[in-house]
C-alpha cells in the first residue's frame, strides 16, 4: 500500500482534539487562509500577538471560533472576553509549550508516520482544557462594570492620553501608541466592542489615564484659574482605584496587557509609595514578564519582527526601571542580568512610524545606561586591586556611554516644550546618579578620616588612598552638575511634584553637597544647597511621603553644619597648639642660648681665678658635668611634656575643653560615620527615607 493511500485513509481527527487548528489565532488563520485565498483579512485583537492590527475576521473564521466555544456550555460572550481575545489567549499560551515541536521531531527523527500517537491527542485535548478561559465570576464582572462607568468623557480621554504620551512615556515603551489610541477609539465609538468585556484592556486603560493626570499640570495654562488648582489632591486616584481592583482578576491571564498593567500602576506610585506598593507592583510585572519569556530571545517562536520587538521593548524597560529603582531604595538585585537573551531595543520603522512619541533611541540609550549601573550597584571585585581596575573600568564605560550619545542629546538644543527635552533630563539624571553610587563610599570615608583626624589626633586613622580621594571628587561633582540640571529644569518651568525621579535626584544631589562641605565648603556652597532645598519643597507639594524627604534632607544639613563647624573649631586648635608649641621652642632655644654663653664666661673667668688664687677654693662653681646633665634633661622632659590647661592661654584652655566635647560625642556624631555598612551609608544618602510606611 503506497503512503498516498495511507493517507487518504486516515481518520478525520475532531478539531476539538487538533493541537494546532481550533487553538491558532487569527493572525495565524488569516496566513493559512491567504495561501488558499487573497480575499481574507485577519484581525489580531489581543495583545499577545502583533500588536496594532484591528478589522473584521471572516465568516468562517467567525464559525470556526464558535464552534471551538461551543463545547464549553458555561462559557457566555455576555461574560466572558470576547472569542478572538480568547482564542488568542489560548494560542498564545502554547506557543510557549514547546512539546508538540519536540514530539514532531522525535518522530521525524526515529523516521516514524507523522499522525501524531493517541498520547499526544490527550495531551493536547488537555492542554486546551488547562488554557481555556473560564466564565467570569458575578463579582469580576461587577468590578468590570463598575471600572467602565468611571471612564471619562471622550475629551477627557483624549487629553489624558497625550499627557500621558508626551509627559510620561519618557525613556520608556509601556504599550504600542498606536494600538492603543485605536482600540479606545473603538471603545468609545462601538458599544458592543468586544474591549468592553476585556479586563486586561479597561484595567491598563485606567492605569494610563492614572499616569497620565500626574503629569496634566505641565500643561496648565498660566492664567488657569486659581480657584481650579490642584496642588493637594493625588490627581489619579480616581482612576488607580478602579484599577487596582481589577489586578487580582488579571493577575493570572497569560496576556501581555496582565503585565503592562501593574508596570504602569509601579510607575504611577512610585512618587507615594517607591518603597512599598509601587515596588510590589514593579516585582509583579517583572515576574509576569519571566513567566512569560519576555527575557529570552524569540527567534525560534513563531512571531513576526514587529511582535518580537515590542515583546522586546516591553522587557527592556520593565527590567531597566525596575533596576534602577532598587539600586535607588537599596533593594537586592531580583534577576542577574546574564540570564536575559533578548537583543536590546533596536529600530524598526514598521514600528516607530506609527508611534506619537517616537522614543526609540533614547530607550537603547537607556538600556544600556543602566546595564552599567547595575555592575557599578553591585561590583564583581573581590580584592582591592580588583577593585580599582573594576572601578577605573565602570568610569571608563559611563564616560563612553556619555560620549555615544547623539549629538542632538543636548538640552540646550531642545524646545523645552519638546517631549525630548525631560527624557534627555532623565538620562543625564540617571548618569550623575552612577558617579554618585560608585563614589558615595569615598565620599563618607573621606568626610570621616577628616573629622576624625582634626577631632581625635592620639588614633588618627590611615589616610585615604589616592583611588578613594579620586572617586570622592568624582561624587561632590557629580551632585554639583545633579543640581545644574535641577536648575535648568526650574528655569524652563518644566519642574513637577509627582515624580519619584525628579525628587530623589535632587534630594541626593542635595546630601552629596552637604556631605562634601563638611571638609570644603567654596563660595557657592551655600546657595547650591539653598536652591536644592528650595527645590524639594516645590516638587513635595501634595506629598506627605516627599514632605518627610524634605524634612530628612534638612536634617541632614542640620548634622553636616554641626560636623563642620566643629571641625573648624578643631582645626583652629590644632594651629594655635602649634604655635604655643612653637612660640615655646623658641623662647627654650634663645634661654640654651644664653645659658651657653654665661656658661663659658664662667669658666674663663674661674681660670682666671685659679691662676692669681690657685690655692682658693672656688665657693660659686658651675654644677658639675654629670649634674648638669641630668637637672637639664628632667627640665627637658617636663617642657616636652604635654602643655596644662593652667599654662595655655585662656582661649587655648576653652579649646581644650571643647575636644573634651568632641571626644564626648563621638558615640553621637561618628558612630553612624565609622560604620560602612550599606544601611547606614544608604540612610545617609538618602535612599531609602524617601518612604514612611504607614504615611502614605
């Protein structure tokens, strides 16, 4: 029997039993369909698959998907997502279940009959079974309901969006611009858009218009009415609400958008809660995204370029603000960057066209800032000589970051209106702030070998190594050129409360300053740490949690001032002590002086003597030689002995009793400052008070 008549005689297999049919999404039949026929068109309405692509499947498309519901009886459109979002679900996730691919080519391999074996069938009669969406519960569909009621009017809307899109996007890739401008329009436009029975799509939606009202006052007019401020009121809380009480329905559907959602409810508390609910919400959508493969590379899974690199995006910046926001709060490292395959953002025009904010070159510029970040958080040196080749290399990489950079990567070529202009910020921000974490140690080492050897001169400690001073300097300028760029951005009015970057950058940049001028203070100083402050108070407005910051930060410059204070007090000490010391040398050298010269007169004049009255006793000789001596080198030691208060000059003696004072705070002023440890020197830096549980 020849293999054609085999095959003809080959039992039909149900389509609720194929792996691969009844399960593919619509893209993947519009594809199979337009080999057979031109005339079919394929809508890809979740965001799993390619992105951006919205229009009517076909009629036996449509039946197709009705027939695969059909066998699950409690399934009701009324309730659950639509047909094509399930389905896609469905498909979506067995693409990242590899073993009919593997059982395939086993089976080629052993040179077996292709059909696949009645084990296989139960497996995939299974897996449709584990990945079929189930019926809403009453209470989601409640919530649901009670999330679309509280969608704004349409200009609302509109607006919301292109805050969202100018203001917020920033370095980042949340979502397709252009899908997502799409499917609200048909949200608003159709009411029995299947979107309105998507909890992934209105939950992320709220996100958005959550984000987005943080930024709306960059674009209040300056003759707004008074009487219509804001300044006190979290202006999204109304949208996150609805949001967050739609995550625990998300939370376990295998879409893209269960994962875009908490990222931007992350970003969107940040400002209120870094520490707490927005860092819970990061290590959510980064787990979401690892349990989705987003971190590996999909070369080898059936996604087009434009799948594959939105897919791609998405992990970048999920990973990179995530990194870098635990760096900030002194948060371990959740994944080591040498497990992710997937290739960095890159161009794609297909892609970028369409977008309304094209940020693509700043998202690699990005990406690659904060892979260098990570190694500086975190370096691999075990040794000290390891540790200055590693620290010399990590400068070495950010000034090349630095210099990559496109040259129109200038805020001063920027329209300070321009979306570009606070995402260039950003990453000059985040650029500072990595000199700032390699050279935070230095810059408390130094600040505390300097008052100890001032305060406590009988234990000085060994002096900083060139490399220490080197890193130290690094840090001071780095917080310096931090503040220069706050400076800028409250010149072109493009300073902002609600914003966790902004405010910890300043507020950093501000304690390195204090820091750094306890030892050195130029004539600067003081209006560069007037202006820090100043700027901390205008972006806490509204903010209990940035309120407390504030009020950390001047603490901070309460301590500094008292520390170099009395170092300068202590140094003035130290010199007056030298000059009483040198003042008495000189004087001990011009009595020897004397002494010496009365001396030989003496002894002449006793020769004299013995030569006219040899046989007269003399009654007032010199001391004898052995005598001399010693009287002199017991007057020697107790004028070499350290000087009494009684002897010092009165305000010697007061300066004296202020070292006493020294020695008695030490346990209060250097106990925290001999102490290395990261929790101290990252309360120090301020990186982890930016937070209060329970005041938020």
């Amino acid at each position: 029997m020849d293999f054609a008549s085999k095959r003809r005689r080959r039992r039909r297999v149900a389509d609720e039993n194929r792996k691969r049919a009844p399960r593919a999404c619509d893209r993947c039949k519009a594809r199979k369909s337009k080999e057979k026929s031109a005339s079919v068109q394929d809508t890809a309405s979740s965001d799993l698959t390619e992105p951006g692509i919205a229009g009517a499947s076909s009629n036996s498309q449509s039946q197709v998907l009705q027939d695969d519901v059909s066998h699950n009886d409690p399934l009701s459109p009324a309730s659950v997502l639509s047909q094509r979002l399930a389905e896609h679900v469905v498909a979506g996730q067995s693409k990242r279940v590899p073993w009919p691919n593997i059982l395939s080519r086993l089976r080629e391999a052993f040179s077996l009959d292709p059909d696949a074996a009645p084990e296989e069938r139960d497996m995939g009669i299974m897996q449709a079974n584990m990945t079929r969406p189930k019926a809403l519960h009453p209470s989601e569909v409640a919530r649901l309901h009670a999330a679309i009621d509280a969608f704004p009017p349409r200009h609302i809307a509109d607006f919301l969006l292109s805050v969202f899109i100018k203001h917020a996007t920033d370095t980042f890739f949340y979502f397709d611009q252009d899908q997502i401008l799409s499917e609200i329009d048909q949200f608003y436009m159709d009411t029995t858009s299947p979107l309105r029975s998507d909890l992934s799509f209105v939950c992320l939606v709220m996100a958005t218009f959550a984000l987005g009202s943080q930024w709306t006052p960059l674009e209040r007019p300056d003759e707004f009415a008074v009487s219509l401020h804001r300044e006190n009121d979290d202006l999204g809380q109304v949208f996150y609400t609805y949001a967050k009480t739609l995550i625990p329905d998300l939370i376990d559907r295998p879409c893209l958008r269960s994962i875009q959602a908490p990222f931007l409810l992350g970003v969107y508390l940040m400002p209120a809660s870094a520490i707490g609910s927005s860092y819970i919400y990061m290590g959510l959508a980064l787990r979401k995204a690892l349990a989705f493969d987003l971190h590996l590379n999909p070369e080898d899974q059936a996604v087009d370029d434009r799948e594959r690199e939105v897919r791609c995006r998405l992990w970048w910046s999920i990973y990179s603000l995530e990194r870098c926001t635990t760096v900030k709060l002194s948060r371990p490292r959740s994944i080591d960057v040498n497990v992710v395959k997937v290739p960095h953002p890159s161009p794609l025009p297909a892609l970028d066209r369409l977008q309304t904010y094209n940020n693509i070159q700043f998202q690699m510029a990005y990406t690659r800032l904060i892979k260098i970040l990570d190694r500086v958080a975190e370096p691999d040196a075990v040794t000290e000589a390891e540790e200055q080749s590693e620290s010399k290399g990590l400068a070495s990489d950010l000034r090349q970051w630095k210099k990559s950079l496109p040259p129109d990567f200038k805020l001063d070529n920027i329209n300070p209106k321009d979306s570009r202009y606070r995402t260039i910020f950003h990453l000059y921000l985040n650029y500072y702030y990595a000199w700032i974490t390699m050279g935070k140690v230095a810059l408390v080492t130094v600040a505390r070998t300097s008052l100890r050897c001032h305060m406590f001169p009988t234990s000085r400690p060994p002096d900083p190594s060139e490399a220490t001073l080197r890193q130290s300097r690094y840090c001071a300028k780095a917080g310096r050129k931090l503040l220069l760029l706050f400076e800028n951005l409250t010149q072109t009015r493009n300073i902002t409360r609600f914003s966790f970057t902004d405010f910890q950058g300043c507020s950093i940049a501000t304690i390195v300053t204090l820091v750094a001028g306890i030892t050195e203070r130029d004539s600067g100083y003081n209006a560069r740490v007037k202006f820090g402050l100043d700027c901390l108070r205008r972006m806490a407005t509204g903010n209990t949690t940035a309120k407390l910051g504030v009020k950390f930060v001047e603490a901070v410059q309460s301590i500094t001032n008292e520390a170099a204070e009395k170092l300068h007090r202590a140094s003035s000490m130290v010199n007056e002590t030298q000059n009483v010391q040198t003042s008495a040398g000189s004087d001990y050298n011009q009595w020897a002086e004397w002494l010496t010269r009365l001396e030989r007169s003496q002894i002449l004049e006793q020769r004299v003597i013995h030569e006219v009255e040899p046989d007269v006793p003399f009654s007032h000789t010199a001391l004898h030689p052995s005598q001399s001596n010693q009287n002199t080198t017991d007057w020697r030691t107790a004028g070499e002995q350290y000087i009494s208060e009684s002897s010092l000059p009165q305000n010697l003696a007061h300066d004296s009793t202020i070292l006493r004072e020294f020695q008695s705070i030490e346990c209060d002023l250097l106990s925290g400052l001999q102490s290395d440890d990261q929790t101290f020197l990252m309360g120090l830096t301020g990186l982890d008070v930016l937070d209060f549980s329970g005041f938020t």
